[in-house]
C-alpha cells in the first residue's frame, strides 16, 4: 500500500528552471491555465490504470478511464479556444469535465474547475491570492454538490488541505511557488490519510466499514491536479 | 462500525463465548488482517482468549490464517454462509428473471432491496448490459431516505413503522439528499400515491434510481426493486416514461409472484 502512495506523491517530472518569479509577481495568465491543465491530463494519463484499480476496490472501477478521458477532453478544449481570459478558460474545462468524466467525478470535479473560473474571472488582479480564493471556491463548490466534510474519504480530504496550506503559506509570507509546493504536499499527505478512513459519502460508502484501508480514487486524483498546478506556477 | 452485540455476554441468556467469536468475525469483517494482539486490542478480550476462540474459528473454516504474516481473516465458509442466505432469501429467488429482464429491457442495471433496520440491503444486483466493467453491489447498505429503493418501501410500511424511519439518521449522502423529515414524508405521501419513487442524485453524484415497491402474500412491503444509472439518462427531463413503466410492471409482476393479491399489489 505504501508504494501506492509513494507512486502519486514522486511526479515524474519536474518542470526545470526554478528561477525566482519574485514576490508578488505571479499573475494567472492563460499559458498558466495551459501548462496547468496540460501537466494534469498527462498525469492522470499516466496514473490512469492506478486509479481504476484504486476504484475498483471501493468504487466502479471506472474512475482512470473516466478521469483520462475528460481530461484529454479538456486539453483539446483549451487547443480549440486560443484565446479565452484564465478564468473563462478553466470555467470551459469544468463544463468539459461534466459532460465527458461520467460518474460522480464528472460533476465533481468540474464544478471545482467551473468555480475556479468563475472566481479569477472577477479577480483584479488575478494574482496569488486571487488563486486562492478560486482554489477555496472550487472546494466550496465541490462541498455543496457532494456533501462530503473533511473525514468522509473523499476528493474533499486532499483538496482542504492543499488549500489551507497554500493559504497558511501565504499568510506566512511566502511566494505562490512555496504556496502551491505546499498545496501539492498537503495534498499527498491528505491521501494517505484517506487509507484508514471509512467512507462515508459515495458507492465506497455501501461498504460499510470494508471500505477501510483503501486509498481513495477522488482525492489521488486530487493530488495529481495539485501536483500539476505546482508545476504551472513556477 | 456494525452495531456491537452485547458487550461481553451481560445479558440474560447470550452465551459469552458465541457472542465473542461473533464480535470477532465482525471485527474480521472490517479489516484485510488482523493478527491476535490487534483483535485483543481492539475487542478488549484476552489474547489467550482470542487465540482460542479463532482456532476454533479456524477449525469450522469460518476464519483463516495467513501462512506467511500469521494474520487472521475471513474463511471461506463465510462466502458459502452468505449465498446461503441470499439462496434462501425469497424475494431474491423470485426477483432473478424480473430484474434481469427489466435490465435487459431498459438497458440500464437493475437492484434489488430490503429493509435490514433503517439501511437498504441489496440482495440482487443485475450489471448495466453493455460490457463495461461494473463492480457488483450485493451486500451493499444503503441509508433508506437517499436510495429510490428505500422510500418505496418506506411509503408503503404502516404510520408507526414510517415515524420510526423518520427518526433515523438522516444524514446526506450529497448535497441533494432529503435530510428533512417534513420533506421526506411528503414525498413518501407522494410515492403512495404514484406508487414509483424517484432519486435524484441524493445517494451518489451523477446517479438516479426509479424503484417500485414490492409486496408479500399479505400485502406488506417486501422490498423493492429499481433502475439505477446515469442522472442524464434515467431522468432527461423528469423521469423517463418508458423508465417508470418498466419499474412499476417489474414491481408488480414480482408482487404477484410473491403471493400479493391483486388489491396488494398496487402501484
């Protein structure tokens, strides 16, 4: 089991060149929006049989292939739309997302990326906090639609972390760089911390306490998208 | 966690012994493995205690030993007990061609439900007929008011029975779940009169579940018996039609099957 959540939390690669954007520059940018969603498809690419393993023990089995799926879809969304704001962008990947995952991730996580949008769509600056406040917009939206508390092993237990984290750092003084590393820590740790879980929302819930001491799909997938957008920022 | 027997045979008239080797399939039951030292932890018994009980366990195959991590787990016997039960269990005998001619009618997976207390148990489950890989749901417990299968029967059972239900936990299962009472009984109202309940994405995102009520001889409810799939497909624009009359005639034909008259079989 360890090795399963070592395979998330050690991305391949490394986006090179960790120059310094300097405090306060960050600004979200449609290249952003590109690199971000870009770097996500391709890991969930690579997880893809990972995650539909990890489903098949407490899910549907179906999660990898719908995951890849709905990215790949959202990548050729963002090639057919060269010139859209970030926020309109993102907004346009979460709808993707909805039609085109299925399931119960489908809705999820596109009402994640949908609120994303919506929320740096009206920001002015759309700078580190911006981001943020999307971030936590995007959990908020997730949380209406699912119902799911921290606790519950869901998407929510490593996207609530990565976005307290990324806020802690912030507040602490430190770069969107440092802030998004932290997200992307937080949110491997949430993972692992899904293992001795018991569902409590979603079809792993109708196991009852069988659900136990698997990692939960929702939230690997979550860290693979905080672990792209860690990638982006720099 | 499973509700606990008796703590540790207080009661009149439980044997303490059974009543320890039955926590200690339960505890088996939520876990991969468990070796000795972890079930006496956990069931506050005594590791001698526990050894002896799980060779004894070990004997009638109801648990079995790892070789290698010398970690106990369920045995094989269990599978054999629990199709035993679902063998025996008349609604699902009587539910194996209606559910899988429903599903192959409908194209869409089809389940079976009854009341276990105030969850839906799932004791038959037919696969979506189009070859994707489906994961199946027997055994499954699913809180009564966020399942279809749930309010059908809960709209059919007498006033007290219904009360007793509404007073459960009623905790979402997402935000579309109906958590209030008031609401809830409306809606069963509602269901008693249609005689089909609807599930709109209140038990898992992106689902939705037409059941119909399925009654015995007397005229009780017995369980239920649905559709379940995709939100986009089973409800386009409200219910399917032709979604709706493929449940309530699979209801009713298994009603009829079970014995219900034909003033029971309603719906």
């Amino acid at each position: 089991m360890d090795g399963w959540c070592h395979r998330v939390s050690r991305p391949t690669t490394r986006r090179g060149g960790v120059g310094s954007p300097a405090l306060g520059a960050f600004l979200v940018d449609a290249e952003f929006v590109r690199r971000w969603i870009v770097d996500a498809a391709s890991r969930i690419e690579e997880e893809r049989d990972f995650l539909t393993q990890l489903d098949a023990a407490i899910g549907d089995a179906d999660h990898g292939v719908n995951m890849h799926r709905g990215f790949t879809a959202a990548v050729a969304t963002l090639q057919s739309s060269p010139d859209g704001s970030p926020g309109s962008l993102l907004q346009e990947v979460g709808t993707t997302l909805v039609y085109r995952v299925g399931g119960a991730a489908g809705p999820l996580f596109g009402t994640g990326f949908r609120q994303i949008g919506a929320t740096l769509s009206e920001a002015d600056p759309p700078d580190g906090e911006a981001l943020l406040s999307a971030l936590r917009a995007g959990l908020a939206g997730i949380q209406a639609l699912g119902a799911a508390a921290p606790g519950d092993k869901t998407m929510v237990d490593a996207w609530e972390p990565a976005v307290s984290a990324f806020e802690r750092t912030l507040r602490a003084g430190g770069s969107v760089v440092e802030g998004a590393r932290s997200a992307a820590d937080a949110a491997n740790a949430g993972v692992e911390a899904t293992l001795p879980m018991q569902a409590r929302k979603g079809r792993a819930s109708y196991l009852g306490s069988r659900s136990i001491g698997h990692q939960d799909p929702g939230a690997t997938s979550t860290a693979l998208i905080f672990g792209a957008l860690e990638r982006a920022v720099r | 966690m499973a509700t606990r027997v008796s703590a540790a045979g207080d009661r009149h008239g439980t044997i303490q012994s059974v009543d320890r080797a039955a926590r200690i399939l339960r505890v088996l039951g939520s876990s991969p493995r468990l070796g000795v030292t972890e079930i006496s932890d956990q069931l506050k018994i005594a590791k001698a205690t526990v050894h002896g009980l799980l060779r004894t366990l070990e004997q009638q195959e109801l648990v079995e030993q790892d070789p290698n991590s010398g970690k106990y787990r369920l045995g094989a016997a269990m599978l054999q007990l629990g199709n035993s039960f679902l063998d025996n269990h008349e609604l699902r005998a009587r539910s194996l061609m209606w559910a899988g001619s429903l599903a192959t009618r409908v194209g869409e997976a089809v389940r079976v439900g009854v009341m276990n207390g105030e969850t839906v148990l799932i004791v038959h489950h037919v696969f979506r007929p189009d070859n994707s890989v489906q994961i199946l749901e027997v055994g499954a417990s699913i809180p009564w008011h966020a399942c279809a299968l749930g309010k059908a029967f809960a709209a059919f059972v007498p006033p007290a029975r219904r009360t007793a239900l509404l007073a459960a936990d009623l905790s979402p299962l997402t935000g579309r779940t109906m958590t209030e009472p008031s609401l809830l009984r409306a809606a069963l109202e509602e269901i008693s009169t249609l005689g089909v309940a609807v599930e709109d994405q209140e038990a898992v995102v992106g689902e939705a579940e037409i059941a119909s009520p399925v009654f015995d001889h007397r005229g009780d409810p017995a369980g239920a018996i649905s559709v379940v799939g995709p939100v986009e497909r089973l409800l386009p624009d409200g219910p399917a039609p032709a979604l709706v009359a493929a449940v309530r005639e699979a209801g009713r034909g298994l009603s009829r099957d079970m014995g219900a008259g034909r003033f029971a079989a309603r719906g």
